[in-house]
C-alpha cells in the first residue's frame, strides 16, 4: 500500500510564500529555495516584530512585564548573523528527501521503493525506517586506522558524495574515528531530519496565524548571536566555585534542554545524553561532556558540514562544584587496569559487574577520551590490547579528557544550571547565542 505524501509546508502557508515569492523554483526537482531564517520561522529582520510582539506580550501577562530571559533577546547588543538562501525538499517522505539526508540517488530509490511498499499498519518513522534500511545492508567499517579508506565503504552504505567528503575531510581523524562509517551516516541523517521537521512545524505556525487559530507564535531565531569584547577563549575566567563542562551538538538539539522556546519551562539537559555503548557504560545511557573547549570545538568543526543546514554550537555549562564534590569523582586514565577494562567491556556493550565494579560505584568519572568505535574494540581479544592508539589525542598532542555522569548528577545539574548554561558562537566564548526569539511574517 502506497504511503501518504508528506507535505513540508502546510497549504496556506505555502500558499502565502509563493504569493510574496519568499519561495522560489530550483533546478532540482522536488526542492524549493527559502531563506533559512525563514524555513525555521525566525526574524529576517532586526527583531522590530519580535521586539513588539514580546512587548504586547509583556502588557498581557499578569505581572506586566517580561521575564529576564525574553528581555535579554531584546538587548541592543544582538545583532543578526548573514542569512543565506538554503534547498529544502518539499516532501518529507520522498527521494527527494532522502537525498537532502545524504543518501545517493540509487540509495534513496531503493529506500523509497521499500517505505511505499509497507502495510498501512506498519507506518513507522521515516527517518527510522531509513535508517534501519541501511542497517540491514550490513556494509559498515571496523578497522580503527586512520589510513584506512572509507570512501569505498561509504558508497556500499548508500552515502552521497557530498556526505561523503564532509565525513572523510583531513584533520579530523580523531573525531571521524570514534564513530563506524555506517554511525555517522546515521548521524548525519538524524540531525538533517530533526532540522526539516523543525522547519515543518514552523510552517504549521504560520498556518495558524494565517487560518487566525488562536496559539501562541513560537518561532526560531537561531542565527542571531550576542556581541562581545572580542575576548579569547584562552582568557574566559572560569566562575569561581564552579567547573565549566564544554559539549558541541547542534542548535536543534541545545534548544531541546528546555520545553518551552525563548528556553522557557522546564530545564533538562537529557537532549544531550549519550546511548551505549559509549567509553564508560556498555548498557545504559550517560552524559558526556568536556573540560577542555578546545576539544569541543574540534568535534563541532568536524561535525558542522555533516550536520548540513542544521549547523553547530557550543554549550557551555557552569557546574557548581558541590555538585561535582558531593561524592568523590573516579579516575580512569590510561594506561591504567581500570581504564583498559572498563573501556574494553562497555565499548563491546557489556556489564561491567564483577569486572570493574568500583566503577559502578561511582556517580561521576573523570578520564582519558577513546576513538575507537565498538566495532574496533570487538576485534580486541583482551582488555590488555586497549592501547594509546585508541586515545583521542588533540591538535596539540594532548589527550582529551571526559567528565561522565548519570541521572544522579544530571538531576542536580537540572535543578542549580539553568540559568548557567550558554549557547557559545564558534571562536567567540563571549559571544553567546540568545534564546530562540519570536518573529511574525504575515
């Protein structure tokens, strides 16, 4: 049975696009160009729409004023970033799509032969289903070696070109490394898709306001940044009493942290969480973050052409310590027993019960970041074999340390961080991304 299409703009949002050409025709069959600011619903502008709507906002609400959050977007130190025009598929379950996901044309038509082939009952996420897709071809890459090529690899997978150059690129082979091919195509694919999906929802906004549904106008101001002195990241003062955690995602995932937009509402930084098998835990999921800024921004660069349109960013996180000391950390440097078994039996997904067991003890541990992906260790015979060819080393030669932690401290951290976390500009540690701000197009 044929799936239903899936349109990425509601009607008489595309409708009123089209009208006030703010879409317009490509070469390419089946896609569209708009603006970003525009596909994500935020201001084009310098906020005189978002500023007068968070006025009236402020006049309406029962304390009259707007909250602290809402008046700092409104600060006249923001200023917006170079918009640029992007193609954005105009059906969501389409070959179309899968291509803008990164897939090849002979990969995308297969995909999509086997998505119009399913039972009415079995409609699934399409995303999902792609991903399994590929999955289930098996072609994937287990060797930990740099020299490896993975070119050949990536185009079994059903990789475009593109995608393909952006995961290969020189200099990164520490980031490319802690992943398969087939896991950062994967990769790839998610963040692209939470981006249309992001921008399908604001389109349904727009519709609102048009067909005049009475819902508050939520809308994405991603690419506005707050300007600062030009300080270095080298001379940021970390707060005293506290210990500053870097991670690199994207704007889509960060802005996740809290429910409401304008990063109102509830505060959980369980967007950001990691799935096993990761370096510390083998079964569970665990939060992953780092010291070291340099590190992070490495891993962003890398990750910024794989994530396409969806982008990159910095959170930076100021954790008081009493979180951090309240129990005492664990240490798992390498070449230490407990770092090699503990990195050994959680990379093959395994417990480490009776194995490392005063690591399970521990809420919070301190130690040494691995590159190799599950697969490479899975080749190992022995936790004696983890060696320093499968540490994350840093453009300076050092090693890159990782702070992780469970649901203990991450309830913590929910509850005293929320008003000290930031969305941090690439190179510019004073220039903070402001919350995403409301804007009105019609």
């Amino acid at each position: 049975m044929s799936q239903p299409p899936r349109r990425t703009f509601s009607g008489s949002d595309e409708a009123a696009l089209r009208t006030r050409r703010n879409i317009t025709p490509t070469d390419n069959a089946g896609m569209i160009r708009i603006s970003r600011r525009r596909f994500q619903n935020s201001s084009s502008d310098d906020s005189e729409d978002a500023t007068a709507l968070l006025e009236s906002l402020a006049l309406s609400s029962p304390s009259g004023s707007a909250n602290a959050d809402s008046a700092s977007v409104l600060s006249p130190v923001t200023e917006p970033e170079r918009d640029i025009m992007i193609e954005i598929p105009t059906n969501l379950h389409s070959e179309t799509a899968l291509q803008y996901l990164g897939l090849s044309p002979a990969a995308a038509r297969d995909i999509m032969q086997a998505w119009t082939n399913l039972n009415s009952e079995d409609f699934a996420d399409f995303c999902t289903f792609a991903k399994d897709y590929l999955e289930n071809r098996g072609a994937s890459i287990d060797t930990g070696d740099y020299r490896s090529d993975w070119k050949p690899v990536l185009r079994r997978i059903g990789a475009s070109e593109k995608l393909i150059e952006a995961i290969c690129q020189p200099g990164y082979d520490e980031v490319r490394l802690t992943k398969t091919a087939l896991g950062w195509v994967k990769e790839a694919m998610e963040v692209r898709w939470e981006f249309l999906l992001q921008g399908e929802e604001a389109s349904r906004q727009r519709a609102r306001q048009i067909e005049g549904t009475n819902v508050p106008i939520q809308s994405f101001h991603a690419f506005t940044y707050q300007v600062g002195s030009g300080t270095s990241f080298d001379t940021i003062p970390t707060p005293a009493g506290e210990t500053v955690l870097w991670k690199a995602t994207t704007r889509i995932r960060a802005g996740n942290m809290w429910s409401n937009k304008l990063r109102q509402g509830e505060f959980d930084i369980q967007s950001l969480v990691s799935s096993p098998p990761t370096d510390f835990n083998g079964w569970s999921k665990a939060y992953y973050w780092t010291p070291e800024m340099q590190g992070a921004i490495f891993y962003m660069k890398y990750c910024r052409a794989i994530n396409h349109h969806a982008g990159a960013c910095l959170v930076r996180l100021s954790v008081p310590n009493h979180i951090i000391e309240k129990e005492p950390a664990y240490i798992l440097r390498f070449p230490s027993e407990d770092f090699k078994k503990t990195v050994f039996f959680s990379r093959s997904g395994q417990s480490l019960k009776k194995k490392v067991d005063i690591v399970l003890q521990h809420r919070l541990l301190i130690g040494d970041t691995t590159k190799g992906n599950s697969d490479v260790f899975n080749k190992l015979s022995k936790w004696e074999e983890v060696g320093e060819q499968h540490l994350v080393k840093l453009p300076d030669g050092s090693r890159m340390t990782q702070y992780v932690f469970d649901d203990d401290v991450a309830d913590e951290i929910n509850k005293h961080c929320a008003n000290k976390v930031h969305l941090v500009k690439e190179n510019r540690p004073d220039e903070y991304l402001p919350p995403l701000s409301p804007a009105r197009h019609y």
